[in-house]
C-alpha cells in the first residue's frame, strides 16, 4: 500500500501515525508547507520519505490525504489530477465538504473523490500534538462523490475501520449541516463567550481569576486555531447562520423567560438539555463503546495517587486509565480512574468508600 499526505498536521500526522501502526509496510510520502514537521515524521519512522513536490510520485498511490487548511486544498486538487491513475482514491480530512465537492465536480474528478471528516481533534494544532489513537472510536464522516464506484467506497470504508476509527457515510450536504450544529456553532459560542467575560470583566479582573470549571470546560476549544476556523466557518457560511439564527432565537426565549421569573420554564431548559446530554454516545448508547469510569476526590498531598493505585492493585482490580481533571463540576482535586468493565468499576467504588474516599459515579 501507498499513501500520500498534503499537509502534516495534527490530523494528517494522527492519521499517518495510524496507518503507520496498522500497516506497518506500508509506503507513506508526504509534503507539507511546513517542511519541519515533515522531516520529524521521517525521523519518527512514520513518513517513508519526502517528495520534492506534488509530482509523480503521487501517481501511484492507493489514497492520497489532503490534509492542508480547507482553502488550499482546491488548488492541490488541479495539481492531482493529471498525476493520479483511474484507481486513486484523494480525500481530505476538512470539517466542511460542500467547497471541496464542489471543486471535484468542477475538475471532473468524482470517480476519485471521497471526502472524509474524522470528528476528532484536540484545541492544539501541529503535527508535534498528533496521536495514533486520536481516531480511535471517533466517527469518521465519508461523503463519496457522484460517481466513485461503490466497491472502492467500500473498500475506503473499511481501511478507515481498520485504523480503530467509525465510518459513518453521509451526504456531503448533511454533514455540512450536521457539523453546523454540533461542531461549528459550539466554536462560535465558546469564542463569543469568552470575549463576553473578557469585556464584561471588573477593572480588576475578577472574572478572570475565578474562572474554573463549567467556564473552563464549555470554552476549552476557543483555544483552537483561529486561521482553521475562519475557513471553516467561511466555507459553511449557510448552515451556520442558520443554527445560529435558531440558537440566538433560542436564547431571546429564555431571556424573556428570567425577566418574567418563570421559574418552570427555566427548570425545564434545564432538564430537557440534562436529559438529551445524558443520552448521547459516551453513556454507552450508539456504537461508541461504554465508558466505565468513576471519579475521586483526592487530597493535595505526596503519595496521594500511587496509595489508591496500590489498593486498587491489592485488590487484583487493573485500570485502563487514570488522571487528574483540571476541570469539572465537583471540587478541586479529584481523579479520573477509567475500568476495562463494568464490574472492576463497581468493585473498585466499593472498596475505595471502605477507605472513605469520596465516589463519584457518572
């Protein structure tokens, strides 16, 4: 297998990582505007070498990843075509997909087009922040063009399965809207948010210094890369002033709402939103597995985390993961220890109480 990469970010350098771990034969080229993280990758034994350009090495490959920022990838597009072979799969990795279907078609490039989205990410960029496992259990969006035969959507389908991620094929026009809603909007919210506090703060920064928890946790991705996300929200400019138009709506109501000190309709914003947050994927239900996790208070003191382990280990009770949440709802100081199953997290509650530590269980 061979496989190219345009651009070596932290999803193209994650995703290379993992075709790295997965087909550990096989070949990967890559360029990047950013000749130094390209150079890391060959240090790092997961890019094979590195071509002068977009040239004829591409001409053979099996995929091609264009991973560059949303803009840049249609000028990429008219570079490959007169390179790839009739058994060529390009896709990219961008978060709106209606420009770059859009380009394909103009370029009459369908039979070798699949556009991809992997709903995963992180608010660092870079491929100094890729992870193997930044795609493992998180949906990958395919959005086939018109006329690619359906074998190879299938067979691209199941090379994303391979490397741990979901494949979820959609129309490139649903997806935009979809991610308007669930991807897109959020940017917009948390950025606008913080700039609220950040006017909205007292001369001497009080707002500033007790931010902590929700605040922290529903602005976390306003840290993210203003460049990508200007192309993002310029290149899916309708579905976003549409969810937007609905969310400021949404909102009016509720202002009316506290003005009018109508208590049981703010109970129910409340509740209607507690109730569909806890019915999404990451509480088992969808083919994300279930999360077995509790969560600790834990006192600031030497010592403090290797304690719980060792009893945990005396126990015969093994962890898949733990780590301090800087940010949540409960107090400060609390860890995350995550189970390989249900009953080991059960056990695990249990026996810590005995050593009166305090449980959370989510």
């Amino acid at each position: 297998m061979k496989i190219g990469f345009i651009g070596l970010g932290l999803i193209g350098g994650s995703i290379a990582r993992a075709v790295r771990h997965f087909y550990p034969d096989a070949e990967i080229i890559a360029c990047s505007r950013t000749r130094a993280s390209v150079e890391q990758a060959v240090r790092d034994g997961i890019v094979s070498r590195i071509p002068d350009g977009i040239d004829e090495d591409f001409s053979d490959c099996d995929y091609i990843f264009l991973c560059a920022p949303v803009t840049s990838n249609a000028a990429y597009l008219k570079q490959l075509k007169p390179l790839i072979g009739p058994s060529c799969i390009v896709t990219d990795v961008g978060s709106t997909k209606s420009d770059i279907h859009a380009q394909v078609t103009k370029l009459g490039m369908e039979a070798n087009f699949i556009g991809g989205h992997p709903m995963a990410g992180s608010e660092k960029t870079g491929y100094a922040n890729s992870k193997r496992i930044l795609i493992e259990n998180a949906y990958y969006v395919i959005t086939p063009a018109a006329q690619v035969p359906p074998d190879a959507v299938e067979r691209y389908r199941n090379f994303v399965e391979s490397l741990k991620a979901l494949p979820l094929v959609l129309d490139y026009r649903t997806h935009d809207y979809v991610t308007a809603g669930v991807s897109h909007l959020p940017h917009i919210i948390a950025s606008s948010l913080v700039n609220l506090v950040r006017d909205s703060d007292t001369k001497d920064g009080i707002m500033k210094l007790i931010a902590a928890g929700g605040f922290k946790d529903i602005t976390r991705i306003a840290s993210s890369s203003p460049e990508m996300w200007e192309q993002i929200c310029m290149t899916n400019r309708e579905n976003i002033s549409s969810i937007l138009r609905d969310y400021i709506e949404s909102l009016l109501r509720i202002r009316q709402q506290l003005d009018d000190a109508e208590a049981g309709a703010v109970y129910q914003l409340f509740e209607t939103s507690r109730d569909y947050r806890n019915s999404l994927p990451e509480k088992g239900s969808g083919p994300i597995q279930r999360i077995y996790e509790i969560y600790c208070d834990m006192v600031d003191e030497v010592g403090g985390i290797a304690t719980l382990a060792t009893i945990l280990a005396s126990n015969q009770i093994s962890l898949k993961n733990i780590g301090i949440v800087h940010s949540r709802e409960f107090i400060e100081a609390v860890l995350r220890i995550e189970f390989y199953d249900e009953q080991a997290m059960k056990q695990a509650a249990d026996i810590l109480r005995k050593y009166r530590y305090v449980i959370y269980e989510r």
